[in-house]
C-alpha cells in the first residue's frame, strides 16, 4: 500500500499521536500484500517462521579504495542496473570490476 504523503510531519503531542490512531481504519486492504493483514490467522501464519536479524552493516573500505575511487554520476541502462542488483550488496564494486575488467583487456 503507498502512503499518500511522505512529506507528512511526525505527531509531536500524545493528543496528536491519539487522533491519529483513533482515525485510523479498523481494517485495511492491500491487493499487493502476501497476507490479509485484518485476518489474525493469516498473519500468524504469514509470520510464523520469521526470523529477526539486526540490519546488515556495511563492510568499511579501506583508505586504499576510499583514495582511490571518485564518486561520479553515471547513465546505465535499466538491463545493467538489473543484473548488477540482482546480486548480494556492492553492486557499483561488481560494476567497477567489470569496467577494470574490461579497461585491462583493451589496453
């Protein structure tokens, strides 16, 4: 389900806070959900096997790849950015050995 607006403020006041949850719907259909999320059994059932990690942590560079690398804004089409995301994180390091890849093999 899109939100309406990402731009709206976060209630400061409990007496926001509580207008809000009390506008709020009882129930709420989202055609792209995996579950129906008004049926307790169904999410219950959705969440069962779940897992909760911490986010994942970025690896820290080295200062031999920070020196370097220069952060440049690049057009790439849709068909690369797909394959280089399809992986784990570190697609723009996959497309940087690719391009050294290929700048060895041509020079």
């Amino acid at each position: 389900m899109k939100p309406e607006s990402i731009s709206k403020r976060f209630p400061e006041s409990d007496e926001e806070r509580r207008a809000l949850i009390d506008a709020a719907p009882d129930s709420a259909s989202d055609p792209e959900s995996a579950y129906d999320a008004s049926d307790p059994a169904a999410v219950e059932s959705f969440w069962r096997g779940a897992v909760v990690q911490p986010p994942r942590r970025r690896q820290p560079q080295t200062m031999d790849v920070r020196e370097q690398s220069q952060p440049v804004t690049l057009r790439l089409s849709r068909e690369v950015l797909e394959y280089f995301h399809a992986g784990e994180q570190g697609w723009e390091r996959r497309i940087d050995r690719a391009l050294q890849d290929y700048v060895e093999e041509h020079r």
